[in-house]
C-alpha cells in the first residue's frame, strides 16, 4: 500500500548526488585557490559565502517560497547596514562620553571617534560580544521595520507592479543614505566599530566561524518555519492566489508576514557585511549587489530551497573571486586592447541568470516539498487506516 | 473531413479530454451537445492547438493537424468563432472583418467584407463604429461573418446561440443551415440550445465529462429520453402518434 | 525658457520613450523590459561614438541608433523571450530573463567604453553630449527638435497602429491573441515588430536624455525605476499612456528639484528621485490604473452631452 516510499528514497539520492557532485567542484576550486593563493582569499570567500548565504535565504523567503517578486532586496541590506553604521557607534560614544549626535557620522570627527571605540572593545572580548548582538538586533529591527513599512503599500499590487516598485524604494532607499550626512556620513563612508578588535589579526579567521553560527542558526530557522503550517500557507500562496483566497487564508497578513521576516534577515546580513568591511558606504550598497546577485544565487541553486541557496552563493562567489584574482593573468588579451577584465562580473551575472531560465529552472537542488508529518506518523496513519477497514 | 481520434488533452497539466473520438463528414453539419463543463469548447480549442493536446490524431482532409500553430490552421481553410471573445473590441466592425480575412489579399477582404455586409445588414449600419460598442446579438453577428470572411472549408462554431433573443437566436440557426446547404461549409458546432441544434443537425455527438456519451445521428439523439432529460434538460411529453414532441425545460441547464 | 524648462524638455522626451517602450513591449508580451536601460545607454553610446569620431551634429546618427536599438530587441527575442513566451513562462520569469540580457549588455558597454578610451583618447564616463549642440533662439537646439522628433515618432506610430494592416493586426493580437491566431495572424511576427518598435524607442530616448543629462555607460541602469515609474504611472495599458507618463514624471522631476531647490536649498537636490516616485505613487492611489485609467473620453462626452454607445 506504501508506495511512497521507494520512489521517495530513489529521489532523495539523485538530490544527495547532486549535491555532492556541486560539493565537491567547489571543494576542487577551493583548494586550487588554497595553494595558489594562499588561505586568506578562502577566508574572504567564506565570509561572503556567509553573509549572502544569509541574504539570498531571505529572498528566497519572500520570493522562492511565498511567491513575491523582490526586486527591492537591497532596500533591507541598506537597512540593516545603516542600522549598524549610525545607532551602535553612537550608543558607545555616548556611553564613552564622546561626541555621539549629528556629528558623530561627519569625515572630520568619525575618523577619530571609532579608533577610541575600537580600543575599548578591544580590550574585552565580553564588550565585543555584547555589541556585537546590540548590532544584530538593531538591524534585524530596523529590518523588520522597512519590511513592514515596505510591505503596507506594495502587498496589494500585482506581479510587476509590485517588483518594480520595490525596486525604486531600493533605490530610493540608497540615494537618502547618500545624501543625508548624519545617517551614515553621506558620500563619505562612516566606519563602524569593530567587535572582532580583540582578536588582532586573527581577525578574519574569528570571523569565519561566528558568521557561519549566525548562518546556520537562520538557515535551522527558516527550516522550521519554512515546515510549518505558515511556511505551506506561503507555498499556496505562491502556486496559486485564487484557492489560497478560498481556503480561508489572509493573503495580505500572509505576505506580510513573509515580507517582515525576509526583510529582518536581510539586514542582519546587510549588518554583518558592514561590520565585516568596518564601513557603511551608502554608494556602495547597489541593487546590483543586493539585489541582482542574490537573484541570481538563488535561481542557480534552485528557488525554494535553501541548501541550493548555500550551493549556488558558494559556487558564484568563487568564480566572481576567480575574475577579480585571475584578471590579469587569464584575461590578458583583454587589457592588451585597455578593456578591464571586471566586466566580466556583470557579464558573468547576466549569463547565469539567462542560463537558468533557459536550461535548467529548477536551479542545482529542485525544491523538495516534504510532507508536513514525518514520514513514520504517515505510515502509521495508513497502517492503522488500512487496519480499520479490515 | 476532420477526424479526432484518441484525443486526450487539457489545459497545463489539467486533463479535460479523454479518449475521444469524432466524425466531422463533409458538407454535414456535426452538432455536440452536453453539460456545462464537459469539456465541448477544449475539444474545439484542441483543434486548434488552442488547448494542449497530451496524445492522439487530427487530421483535416487526410492531413495531420496536431502540433500545427494555430495561424497555420486558420490558413488551411479552418475558421473558428469562439464562445467568448470573439470579435476584437477595440477594433471598428470593418477592421475586424479585415482581421478575420487576414490571409486574402486586399481587394479579396473588400469583396468579402461588402458580401458579409449585405448578409448582415446590420453591421453596414455600424461599420465603422467599435465592435464593443455592439449588442450582444450584433456581435454574434459580427462574429458569425468573420467566421465567414475568409471562404472557410470547416467552421468550428461554438455556442453561437448564447446571449441571444428567441427570435434571433432562432434565426442564426436558420443561417448556420443554410451556410451548409449553400456554401456547403462543413460545420461542427457546439450548441446549449440542444433541441434546435438536433433538429437541423446531421450528426450529434453528447459529450460528458470529457467523455463521448452518444454519436449518431442527431435526431436519433432526441428519442433517447434518458440522455435528453438527464443530460440536456429535454423533456418528452407524451406525444401523439409516432414523432415524440419535444419541450425545452431550460435551456442549457445541468440537469441531474 | 527657464532653465529647468530647457532641459527638463528634452530629458521628459526621452523618458516618454523609454516609458512608451516599455509600456509597448508589456502589453504585448507580459515582459517588463529591464534591458532597456541598457538600450537607453547604448543609444547614448552610438551618437556619443559618431560625433567624437566622426564629427557632425548628434542628430544625423539617430538612424543608426535606431537600427541598433532594433537590433538588439531582435537578439533579445529570438534568444530569450521567445521560448520563453512560447513555454508560457511566468511574469517574473520573463523579467528576470530581459535582467539577465540587460546585464550582459552593460557589460559590453562597459568594455566598449573602455576600448573607446584606450584606442581613440575618448571617455564616455562623463559626457555632456549638449557641448555637440548648436543655438536656434539662444536655446540649445535639443530643446525643440527633440520634443518634436519624439512627436513624429509617435505620429509615425499612431498611422503604423490604426491605418496599416499590420499594425491592426498588432492591436488584434494585443487585445486577443486567442483570436488573432485563429484569424491567421501570426503571433510570432507580432512580438518581434514589437522588440524592433521597443528597441528603437528606447535607443532613441537613451540617446534623447543624454542630451540633458550627463552621459555615462550606467546611465540607463541609473534611470531604469524612472522609465519605469513612468510606464506604470501610464497605467500599462496603452502606449499613449506609457509615453504620457514618462513626459510627466520626467517634467515634474526637473520642475519640482528647480522649484524646491529655489525654496529650500540645494541639498534637495540628491534627492530628485523621490520627486517622481512620490508622483507615481500618488497618482496610483487615486488613479489605480495609471493615468490611462482616467475616463478622459466619459469626461469628455459627459460635457458635451453625446449619448454614450453601449459600451461592453
Ligand atoms: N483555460 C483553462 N484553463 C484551465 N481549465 C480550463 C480552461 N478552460 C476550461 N477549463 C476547464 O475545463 C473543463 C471543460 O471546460 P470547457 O470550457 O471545455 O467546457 P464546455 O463544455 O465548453 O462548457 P460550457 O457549456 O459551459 O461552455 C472545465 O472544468 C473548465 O473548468
Ligand atoms: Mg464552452
């Protein structure tokens, strides 16, 4: 009577081997880089693994899973990143006695400002961890905040519409933090307080581990609720408006939700990236960037799921980092005619998205939509169903 | 002429069809008939490769029509006037009927366009007003006369009754006899005014979820009371004499 | 003119058509265009390319920026929109795809850019194409011929849409494709007269604003939510509306960083593109379809006392 099952297992393991196939390319890449380049460009790259890993599951939320068109992701990277950028610095300033209004964000007096910070937190590693959560929540708040602020005009609009607009908010959203000096200094970057000081130059391999936690803890969340009765309401949602509407389901309130939640996350990554590069440039938080590359990572490791989320951020920052190191000695002919090998980014970018969509939709990991019972309830349920009726 | 055999097919993944088998002779007038829903406009649209067809045969005159585009087929001969939109409403009457004659040269759709006004008078009257500005009978109309404009071998009519006045509705299946009996157009129609249909139809194909329930001739189809009553809301009094009466209880209802 | 006049002209020419292009190419095909940002940039690019190697006057290249324009909605839909639109791909899909062909287009304009500054001294990163102009009635020339081009062209479009048979057939296919087909139109056609149309347009406007604005190889990527806040602010519906939109959000941009600037300072400045977004949004919340959902043709029979037809 089970049938389910056989067909069930045989698919899991053509899954795994995919998976273990991409798995392994990128391990080759990244040994080919270790001893090529040494461990210190592995590290960059983990860290941006993490933190876009961390943004394109929130996106994949909104978009992969409830079905909304987010074209505006960078609109709560921005957020998350200005949060980090204007409030904590200045709550240490405060506290520190130091100028922490208006002028704490301009080029003359920033500049000063965060050093003394720094050596403070660097010489207690029990300060760092405490601001280093204050910078978390306070992105993830302020996230929350534009997600819902965002989510109160746009929820209503249909497909495009709704893309486009979130779009134009994203971009709005950049040009205010570029020109309203005492957010984030304006054209000038700001700096942020750094809570991994106290590590000295092992900076970077701390890193490594705490932003993979702060990964996996969100990844291990979105799980959950991606399994829960509110994650196959945003499903329904997604395949289908209309039955959704007749189930009794709130799609506004359902959408909502998902736009809060995604918006949080995003800028908790948006906040880590800050506090990874030590400034907030609002010139530098593109739609490029936050928007388009996590489309992209997304749509390569298959929309609605969040190990291909993982895969496909893996898989395209090593070869984005491969142009950038790379350029000069596989692009030569390139520079011969004074052409700079970094388009190749975009053109990069560009490619993978337009080869998605033509040739393999369902990006490296198809979603797997997993029964809401485990699989031993289902069968105990059948089993004693089948009982009863004899 | 046209020939369904086998035919399965739907919308996306959704499966309308199954199984299904139809005659259209040549020069006759075939009629389908059948509930709401079973499924006698997707068979039309599955001609024209409107639908998705999962599997079986077409043909039209011996050729194989499955997987030709639809523009294609129009230019075979095959005209098809829908049950909802069907004429283009932002368009002026004549540039409809221009539309409709897409393939013919110039002079050819003035020739046809002049021939259909004077089938139509009415539409003479409007020709030059937006075709969403017509009533619902001056559409049907309009419909009927692109159906027309470019000399077709087959008519695929479905529902033209709908939305019409006793009166004309009555007359426009007086015009689709005639379209057989002059033109010599064959025509496979689908009809909710069941009884009429039978009546002037040659053969009648009763069509119920997807499936064929009945083929033959079609007034035959009118003296199986149980079919009639149950599937298309045909009563049958009592008749005197040999030929049954018939009385239209509801026009096109789902009768169970 | 008032200074913002003068080029807020010109910019709100180049908008409409970016806008009317956009508008055009969604009702058509369900595809929101991303790429004709990059379109915009490479219509920049060409007349930029032809007065500095060439020399002349900006004007004299706009057929080749035209055939350009066409060009590439041409590689676009036989490349990628096409099977898509024949495999029925979802909106999203579709304007993720045209984000895609976008992106590698500004890459090659990047890269040509680069090339043009290697090989010929030239750099288009910041170009202000107005230097090329010359002066009719102490304005730059732009100011009316462009406005005036932009008006042709949508004459030249309005004639191809009502009186050609083709272009009925277009409108036939835009409102029923279901019939038009069965009619023996062919879709196909349809949609790529349509890239060529977009195409060009939105070459065209490119090279139109970068007669206001300053030329760079990102200027589309820049300006795309404005061409599309005017294509949505035009309702989405007809193309005349999508132009119209453009017209207004690129006069009202200009207009409003002039007026508020004279009011409050020149900070606001950095700012200017809130000025039509908050335009856009506004007129959707009275407006929900745009500006073409404004019963222009009710009001106006309503005053002069005609009998309406009975309208479906
Ligand atoms: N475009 C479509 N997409 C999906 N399902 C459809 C579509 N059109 C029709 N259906 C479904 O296919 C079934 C058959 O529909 P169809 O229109 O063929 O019925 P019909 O016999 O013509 O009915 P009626 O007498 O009401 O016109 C119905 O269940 C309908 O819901
Ligand atoms: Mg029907």
């Amino acid at each position: 009577m089970i049938t389910n099952e056989s067909p069930g297992g045989k698919i899991k393991g053509l899954f795994s081997n995919r998976i273990v196939f991409v798995l392994a390319v990128i391990l080759a890449f990244l040994a080919f880089l270790y001893f090529s380049r040494g461990i210190s460009i592995i590290l960059t790259i983990l860290i941006q693994v993490t933190i876009f890993s961390i943004i394109t599951m929130s996106l994949n939320l909104e978009s992969g899973y409830a079905g909304i068109p987010q074209f505006g992701r960078v609109a709560a990277v921005i957020a998350g990143a200005f949060a980090v950028g204007a409030i904590p610095g200045r709550i240490m300033a405060a506290f520190m006695g130091l100028p922490a209004g208006a002028e704490y964000a301009s080029d003359t007096v920033n500049f000063k400002l965060v050093p003394e910070i720094n050596a403070l937190l660097a010489s207690s590693w029990l300060v760092s961890l405490g601001f280093l959560i204050m910078c978390l929540v306070l992105a993830a708040l302020s996230g929350a905040l534009i997600g819902w602020l965002i989510s109160r005009p746009a929820i209503r609009l249909k497909e495009g519409y709704l893309g486009i607009s979130m779009l134009a908010i994203g971009d709005f959203f950049m040009w205010v933090g570029h020109n309203w000096n005492i957010i984030v200094g304006g054209s000038t970057p700001v700096n942020v307080p750094d809570p991994f000081r106290v590590f000295g130059t092992d900076r970077f391999t701390v890193i490594v581990p705490v932003f993979f936690v702060i990964a996996i803890l969100i990844f291990i969340y979105l799980n959950k609720l991606t399994q829960s009765p509110f994650g196959r309401n945003l499903r329904m949602l997604r395949d289908n408006d209309l039955s959704a509407n007749a189930a009794g389901l709130n799609i506004v309130k359902v959408r909502t939700q998902a736009l809060v939640i995604g918006a949080a996350i995003a800028a908790i990554g948006g906040g880590l990236y800050v506090i990874y590069t030590g400034s907030v440039a609002a010139i530098g938080l593109t739609r490029l960037t936050f928007t388009f590359w996590p489309w992209a990572y997304m749509m390569l490791g298959g929309i609605g799921s969040n190990i291909g989320v993982f895969l496909g951020v893996f898989l395209l920052t090593i070869l984005r980092t491969m142009i950038i190191i790379f350029r000069s000695t596989w692009f030569g002919f390139l520079l011969q005619v004074g052409i700079d090998p970094l388009w190749l980014e975009y053109t990069l970018l560009g490619a993978v998205i337009i080869i998605v969509i033509l040739f393999m939709p369902h990006g490296l990991v198809p979603e797997k939509i997993a029964p809401m019972l485990p699989s031993k309830r289902i069968k105990k349920v059948l089993a004693d169903r089948q009982a009863v009726s004899k | 002429m046209l020939t369904v055999k086998n035919l399965n097919s739907g919308y996306g993944k959704l499966q309308v069809l199954y199984d299904l088998n139809i005659e259209v002779p040549e020069k006759g007038l075939t009629v389908v008939v059948g509930p709401n829903g079973a499924g006698k406009t997707t068979l039309l649209c599955s001609i024209m490769n409107i639908a998705t067809v999962f599997s079986g045969e077409i043909t039209f005159g011996g050729e194989p029509l499955t997987g030709v585009v639809t523009h294609k087929l129009a230019q075979k001969g095959i005209s098809y006037v829908p049950q909802m939109g069907n004429v283009f409403a932002e368009l002026t009457v004549l540039d409809n009927l221009h539309m409709a004659g897409y393939m013919l040269s110039k002079a050819e759709a003035n020739d046809k366009a002049a021939q259909m006004t004077e089938i139509f008078p009415v539409l003479k009257k409007f020709i030059h007003r937006l075709a969403g500005t017509l009533s619902g009978g001056e559409r049907r109309m309009l419909a009927i006369a692109m159906g027309l404009m470019k000399n077709p071998k087959l008519m695929l009519l479905d529902e033209l009754s709908t939305d019409l006045a006793p009166i004309i509705a009555e007359r426009v299946m007086v015009e689709v006899a005639r379209m057989r009996d002059e033109l010599g157009i064959t025509i496979l129609m689908v009809e909710q005014m069941a009884r009429r249909a039978l009546e002037i139809g040659d053969t009648a194909y009763l069509l119920v979820s997807g499936e064929v329930r009945y083929s033959g001739q079609a007034d035959s189809l009118l003296h199986e009371p149980e079919l009639c009553s149950m599937y298309l809301g045909i009563k049958q009094t009592a008749g005197k004499g040999g030929s049954a009466k018939l009385s239209v209880s509801d026009e096109g209802s789902e009768n169970s | 003119m008032a200074p913002w006049m003068s080029s807020g002209l010109i910019y709100a020419s180049g908008l409409a058509m970016t806008a009317g292009s956009i508008t055009l190419l969604y009702i058509v095909t369900r595809t929101f265009n991303f790429a004709v940002a990059s379109m915009a940039t490479i219509g920049f690019i060409v007349v930029y390319t032809g007065v500095s190697l060439y020399g002349g006057l900006p004007y004299q290249y706009y057929p080749f920026v035209l055939i350009i324009g066409a060009i590439t909605g041409v590689i676009c839909y036989y490349g990628l929109n096409r099977p898509l639109l024949y495999r029925k791909a979802a909106e999203t899909t579709l304007m993720m795809s045209t984000l895609g062909y976008d992106l590698i287009l500004l890459s090659l304009i990047q890269m040509y850019s680069d090339y043009l500054t290697y090989t010929f001294k030239l750099f288009p990163r910041r170009v202000t194409m107005s230097v090329f102009d010359f002066e009719l009635y102490g304005e730059s020339a732009a100011t009316f011929i462009l406005p005036i081009t932009a008006i042709a062209c949508l004459t030249i479009l309005h004639f191809f849409l009502t009186k050609t048979k083709f272009g009925i057939a277009m409108r036939a296919t835009i409102e029923n494709p279901t019939l038009a087909g069965a009619s023996g139109i062919n879709s196909d056609r349809v949609y790529l007269v349509s890239w060529i149309i977009s195409g060009s347009m939105a070459a065209l406007g490119g090279s139109f604003m970068a007669m206001a604005m300053t030329g760079t190889p990102v200027m589309g990527m820049v300006t795309i939510p404005l061409m599309f806040a005017g294509a949505i602010l035009g309702g989405l519906g007809n193309i005349y509306g999508g132009i119209l939109g453009g017209m207004v959000i690129g006069l009202t941009e200009y207009a409003g960083v002039y007026f508020l600037a004279k009011q409050f300072g020149p900070w606001i400045l950095g700012y200017r593109m809130g000025i039509p977004l908050f335009i856009m949004a506004a007129t959707l919340l009275v407006f929900p379809r745009g500006l073409s959902g404004i019963p222009l043709g009710k009001i106006i029979k309503n005053l002069f006392g005609q009998k309406r037809g009975a309208s479906a």
